[in-house]
C-alpha cells in the first residue's frame, strides 16, 4: 500500500469533508501538523467538529481554521491564547466540549483500543459530569465518558519510513499517538522518510498499521509560545 503523497493537499484529497469530527495532535503549539492543518484551511472543508488539546493561537496551528470559520465544534481541555476562540465562543458562534486533560487523552486511547466508553472519578461534581451516567464502585462515585472515534485524525511525527512507523521527538509526541491509534483515517506529517527497515524497531513509536497516509514538511516552523529569559545582574 503506497502511504507517502506527495504534499499536504494531496494527502487529504478524497478524505477529509464537510461537517466531519477530526482529531489534531500536538500540545500548546508542540507537535503540531503545521503543513496539514494549513491544507485544511485551503480545502474549504467547513463544519469540523476538532478534537486537540488547544486551539492554537491567533493566526497559527487551529486557529487558521477558527479565522475562517471551518470549525463548528472544539472538543478541548484548553482554549485560552486565543482571542478569536474567545469571541466566537462568547458570541454563540463556536461550540465548546471542555473535556479535562487526562480525560481527553483516555478518551483518545480508548476509542483507537476499541473501547466505547470508560468510568473516571474526574469531572464528578462539575459540570464535566453534568448529563453523563454516574455510578458507584467501593464506595466512590465515577462517570461515565464515551471514547472519541474521529473521522480523520492529523498527526504530527519526526520521521516516518515508507511503511508508516512513526518515532517521534521528545515532548512532540504528546497527544499525537493517541490521536494516530483513535482516527478511522490517519494521514502525518513528519520531517523525514526512511526506507523501510532503517528504524532500529526500538525506534519505533508507533506501529504503521495506524498510519493511511505520510505527507513530508521538512522545514516546519515550530512556533515558540512564549520565549522567557531570565534576567541576570550586570547582563
């Protein structure tokens, strides 16, 4: 099955439409599918029910898409930096599923492990659990989450060989496994191919059996969110 295409625009092509639920992986602006979310906002696909743990900020990563009113829905554990979001959502326009943090990366590793639905104690109480089973185990009360099962899942990976295994960099892996392992679809984006076989398989961070599709973005910008220097005397 031949998995690299040969830009962004092609790797989404006959994939991604209207009105459907993505999955988008990185964490802040770490790790985030730079090349694909932009092929998204020129593909002109609207309604996008997105799963990811943020929003991106003004004008980069997911707010693209906000900009252009593509998104209908956020499921997300955090939307500030993002002045856009915040005028959408306050002005009725955007809808938002705040989903805790942990809970939004279980809900991905359960949906791509086959698991419909899970108990967690997190969100008891709140109005996380407000209009979701609730019940009782030892003593304690849990709710219930269903998994999340996206249409298509855009993924963010180092290098890729020609099979689709997948390593990733350091803390750039973050949400993009499980968003791999949850998408009926998975299309990435990495910086570099290898043919198959030059990944020791300890390497290997991500089988290629979740992977349809492989795009290159060899220079991507990888933003810094906030860039802090401490302040030294005499400097």
């Amino acid at each position: 099955m031949k998995k690299l295409f040969p830009s962004a625009a092609e790797a989404l092509k006959g994939v991604v439409t209207d009105g459907q639920l993505m999955a988008v992986g990185g964490f802040g602006l770490c790790g985030i599918p730079e090349a694909l979310i932009e092929a998204v906002r020129q593909s002109g696909v609207k309604n996008l029910t997105v799963i990811s743990n943020n929003a991106g900020v003004d004008g980069f990563g997911l707010g693209k898409l906000l900009e252009t009113r593509q998104i209908r829905k956020m499921i997300a554990s955090y939307v500030g930096e993002n002045k856009e979001f915040e005028r959408q959502y306050l002005a009725g326009e955007l809808e938002l599923e705040f989903t805790p943090q942990g809970t939004l990366a279980e809900k991905l590793r359960a949906g791509g492990a086959g698991i419909p639905a899970f108990f967690t104690k997190t969100g008891v109480g709140t109005m996380v659990a407000e209009g979701k089973e609730l019940r009782e185990f030892d003593g304690e009360t849990y709710v219930m989450e269903r998994s999340l099962v996206p249409d298509v899942s855009l993924v963010k990976a180092w290098r890729a060989d020609r099979s689709g295994n997948l390593q990733f960099r350091l803390t750039a892996r973050n949400f993009n496994p499980a968003a791999a392992m949850a998408g009926k679809v998975c299309i990435v984006e990495v910086e570099e191919i290898v043919e198959t076989g030059a990944m020791d398989p300890d390497q290997v961070h991500l089988p290629g059996i979740y992977v349809h599709r492989v795009v290159v973005n060899a220079n991507p910008e990888k933003r810094i969110e906030k860039r802090t220097i401490t302040e030294k005397a005499g400097v």
